[in-house]
C-alpha cells in the first residue's frame, strides 16, 4: 500500500477505483441477455 501511496495521490487513486468500479458494472450489464 505504501508503494501505491507514494506513486500518486489519495484523490487520484480514488478515481482510479471509482473507474474500475464502473468498468466491472459494465461488463456484468453486458454480460447479462437482454
């Protein structure tokens, strides 16, 4: 944790998880038949 600390900020670490936490929703929608 200290290694991703030290490479960038909270707030943009942040926005990376909110990212990935929308890309996985979007493969699940994707994913399900309409």
């Amino acid at each position: 944790m200290d290694t991703i600390a030290n490479c960038m900020s909270r707030n943009r670490f942040e926005t990376l998880l909110r990212f990935l936490h929308f890309s996985d929703n979007d493969k699940k929608a994707s994913a399900r038949p309409a």
